[in-house]
C-alpha cells in the first residue's frame, strides 16, 4: 500500500515573543480567515448562520475572541475570523447570494496587550486610535509602517492585528521595536 502524505501549515510566527516591560507582543492562535462579501440586505440570513450579528457600522466588530469575530471593513464587506470553528460550512447554510472566500492562507495576526499596546500601534499607524475614537470592539482596515492591516480593539489594552503572512516578519520586528520604544 502507499503511504500518502499530509502538508501541515507552520504558522508564520510560531514560538515569537517580544515586547517590553508594559506591552506583549505575540502572534495570535491558528484561525480560519473569511473575506466576506453580500448585499446588506442579506445580512440577516448570513448573520444567522453565523451565530452572530454582522457588524453594519463602520469601524466596529462584533463577537467575543477566542471564538468567532466578525469585523466590519466596508458597506458590504466582513472579515470573519474564527479560532473554534467553521465559517465556510455555517455560511453554506445561508440560502442567499454572497461571496465566502477563505483567505486563511493569506492572513496571520499578531497581539499586541499591555498597557502601553496603544502607544506601539500608534508609533506606525496614522489613525487615532484613543479611547474616544477607537473603543473596545473597534475595527478597521489602516496602514502600519509601509503595509496595510486591519486592526481590531479586543480589550482595553489588547489590540488585534491581522496582515498579510508574507509580511508578518516585518509586521512583528516593526511592533516589537516599536514596543521597546513606547514606554523608554
């Protein structure tokens, strides 16, 4: 008989730790990313499938992590993340237009916590991200350093930053520089 063989994905950034004396720089768990695209008018039936409700206000995510998130990144455009379970398989049962692409091969994320977490986004992201403007549940499609990220506000001092895998090498030294930095 032939042995057959299995590929397994090693996470970009599996087994970094950085950071400084009040922020924690490390990479997020495995997760199964959904660029998801619909009418808003359907919104309702994709949210039901999903177990939960599709965020309809710019900047703003919905969910609780670990677990599943949905953030919101245009007027008909989620990002969907999910630690636990299966996206794709809950949204086929949505019997309305839409389109599900996984990009989990796409995307890593890095998590940035601590009480100096903001300050070290803030060092290479020109949106304000102050309690008033960008509160806990907070998402939103930026620039940090020289590439484009989403990032979402999952606590009081815990931020979470989703890039692209081939740019999480940089990603991760430009935040943990910049974590050495912030509290100096």
């Amino acid at each position: 008989m032939a042995k057959s063989a299995q590929a397994y994905r090693t996470e970009p950034l599996a087994g970094r730790v950085s950071g400084s004396a009040g922020v924690q720089v490390t990479p997020a768990s495995p997760a199964i990313r959904v660029s998801l695209r619909a009418d808003p008018e359907n919104a309702k039936a994709l949210s039901k499938a999903l177990g939960l409700d599709l965020p309809f206000k710019p900047k703003t995510s919905s969910g609780n992590l670990p677990g599943r998130l949905a953030a919101w990144l245009g007027p008909d455009e989620w990002l969907i993340i999910d630690e636990a379970g299966d996206p794709l398989a809950d949204l086929r049962k949505a019997k309305v237009l839409h389109s599900a692409v996984d990009v989990s091969h796409r995307n890593t994320a890095i998590l940035v916590s601590g009480e100096g977490a903001r300050a070290t986004l803030e060092s290479g992201c020109p949106q304000n991200l102050s309690d008033a403007v960008f509160p806990v549940g907070a998402a939103s499609r930026t620039v940090m350093g020289k590439i484009e990220v989403v990032i979402i506000r999952t606590g009081e001092t815990e931020f979470r930053v989703e890039c692209w895998r081939s740019f999480s090498d940089y990603a991760f030294a430009f935040l943990s520089d910049a974590a050495r930095d912030c509290l100096a």
